[in-house]
C-alpha cells in the first residue's frame, strides 16, 4: 500500500492506514500504551518510521500526564565521564521517546538547587544524576524517579549504576602476569578516593607475592607518575611492570622511564586505566588499558530509569570494565 501526502504533514492517520490497524491501535503503539502484541506495536512503528511521521508531543503528554523529558544533573564541567554517559543513556531513553536536558552544576550546591528547581518546574519525568567522580554524593530531594550513573549515592536505597573498578584492575593485572613479569609496582591516585582504593585491592588480589612495594597513593597526574618512577628507581630497580590507576600516571611513567634509558615495553611494562584517548594513544607507546565502558553505564541507568517512570522497579547494578591491549605491553 502506497501512500503520498505532497506538501502536506503525515499524521496518524497515514500511519494507521499504512499499518493496516485503527487509529487508536496505532496511537497505543506509538504511545507505548495498551495491551498489543509484539508484532503489531512493531508494524505501526515502522509504518511510522516510513512515512517519517513525527507525533504532537504536546498532545502526547496531556494524553499521558507526561512531558517525555529526563534531567541530567552533572558536575563533569569538561564532559570526560557525563558525555559517554549521556549519549548511553540517550540510547536507552530515545526507546522511549524520551528527551534528555543536560544541567552542569560546577560543583555548586546553589547552582545544583536551582537546576533542580527548573527541572522540577519543567515537569521532567525523571533525573539522571552523574559527575567526575566515583565516590558517592548526598541524595538529591525530588519527588520524581532518580537514578545515579558512575557516581553513587550514598543512601542505599537509591538505584546507583556504578563501575566495577576492582574487577577492571583484576583483568589488567591478570594480563601483566600473563605476560610472565616477576616483579610489579601499583601507581594510583589519591587513597580518598574509592576508584583509587578499588583499582588497588583489585590488581593486589591478582598480584600477591609478584609486588615489590605497597601501593604507592598520589595525584592523578602525569607529574605524579614521574615522580612514582624515580621513587620505584631507589626502592625496587628491578621492577619489570607498573600497573597504574589512571592513563594520565601512566602516561608520566612512560615518559620518565624513557628519559632513564628504561624501555617500555622491553624493560618494564606500562599499564593505564580509564582508556582515555587523549592520554593512551598520545602516550609513548601507546598504553594498554581499560575501557570504562560509560556508554553501556549510561544505557544501564536510561533503562532502570524508564522502567522506575513506568511504574516499574529498578535496581543497583555494576557495569564491568575490558580491557584494552596496546604496545605498552606487548610492543609495536
């Protein structure tokens, strides 16, 4: 069946004639309401994405008591963690017809007060929390379904998506002794922070006996790896692989090493974590490492968000990172 609307918008009834059902079928389908088989809810969607058919959102959420928007409050001001985030979550909320409306509070309590207050006056259908952080955060106070992504919240009670840094670190260190080196080193971050803390406990259960000194905490910088390095240089010579918390110390160790006539990967082995592109490919070699997976945490929280707006039920979940492998371990 054929239809042609010269000039003229496509409406449902188009959509429901092309279908082959009624237009309050086809308004179910689309609406994602109503009691219909699989095949047919899928029949009108294709119609619909056929004709390019674009539904009245205004009169979809008078019809429903929904305004098919989500908030997203982050306090990532550069984007490295929320943006793979978002666009997972976004993969998530689009299945239902949802629109995402980013808010970047710069780590400020007034600021993040009055998002809240605007997404709160929009009518939103639910937030997303999310930042730079994996340490947890106090709760946000809004009557409307909330999910926290990469940064938990601290009441237990709330849906937190969180990453399993322990499990990340187990893979890479697991790689390292693959690899047959005797004698490894762990270079991380600051020891307040959970991921710094959990990369550790993750990679030591792996390593054991094969360490050389006790993890040494510091920033997460590529000045700290160098420092790390010179540190290593008294206290371990021998070490022949450094398992680090981040690609940014990873990079820094890559570059002092080098600068001490040491080859990575030949004399000693170079690992990151985060899988942060602009620090693991740059690096010198480029670093083997772990990916993050944001994306996937994103689309984790869209889905157990929409399901806490549809009435449903959500619950905590952990998204495992991969690995990476590039030259900083196995060479060119």
């Amino acid at each position: 069946m054929t239809l042609e609307r010269t000039g003229q918008p496509i409406r449902i009834t188009d959509v429901a004639a092309l279908a082959g059902v009624s237009i309050g079928t086809a308004s179910k389908a689309l609406n994602g309401t109503g009691q219909l088989r699989d095949t047919t809810r899928q029949r009108v969607k294709d119609a619909a994405e056929k004709l390019g058919f674009v539904g009245d959102a205004r009169a979809r959420a008078l019809s429903s008591g929904r305004t098919y928007t989500v908030g997203m409050i982050t306090t990532d001001s550069f984007g490295r963690f929320s943006i793979p985030v978002l666009l997972g979550a976004e993969d998530a909320l689009s299945a239902g017809r949802m629109a995402v409306l980013l808010c970047d509070t710069r780590d400020d309590h007034v600021r993040e007060a009055h998002y809240l207050r605007s997404l709160a006056a929009r009518g939103v259908d639910g937030v997303i929390v999310t930042g730079r952080s994996a340490d947890a955060r106090p709760p946000i106070d809004v009557s409307m379904p909330v999910v926290y992504a990469f940064t938990p919240s601290t009441d237990d009670a709330d849906v937190s998506i969180t990453l399993d840094d322990a499990a990340g670190s187990a893979v890479v260190a697991a790689h390292v002794r693959s690899l047959g080196r005797q004698r490894v080193a762990i270079v991380t971050g600051p020891g307040r922070h959970r991921s710094a803390v959990r990369r550790t406990d993750g990679a030591s259960s792996v390593l054991g006996s094969h360490l050389v000194a006790p993890p040494m905490f510091g920033e997460w910088s590529e000045r700290w790896g160098r420092q790390a390095v010179d540190v290593l240089a008294r206290q371990a010579p021998d070490v022949d692989a450094i398992v680090c918390g981040s690609d940014q110390i990873a990079r820094g160790v890559c570059d002092r090493l080098r600068e001490t006539g040491r080859s990575v990967p030949g004399d000693v082995a170079v690992t990151g974590f985060d899988d942060w592109d602009v620090m693991a490919l740059a690096s010198r070699p480029p670093l083997t490492t772990v990916d993050l997976r944001l994306e996937e945490l994103g689309r984790v929280a869209g889905q157990a968000l929409l399901a806490l707006i549809d009435g449903g039920t959500a619950a905590s979940a952990s998204v495992t990172p991969s690995l990476v492998i590039r030259e900083s371990t196995v060479g060119a």
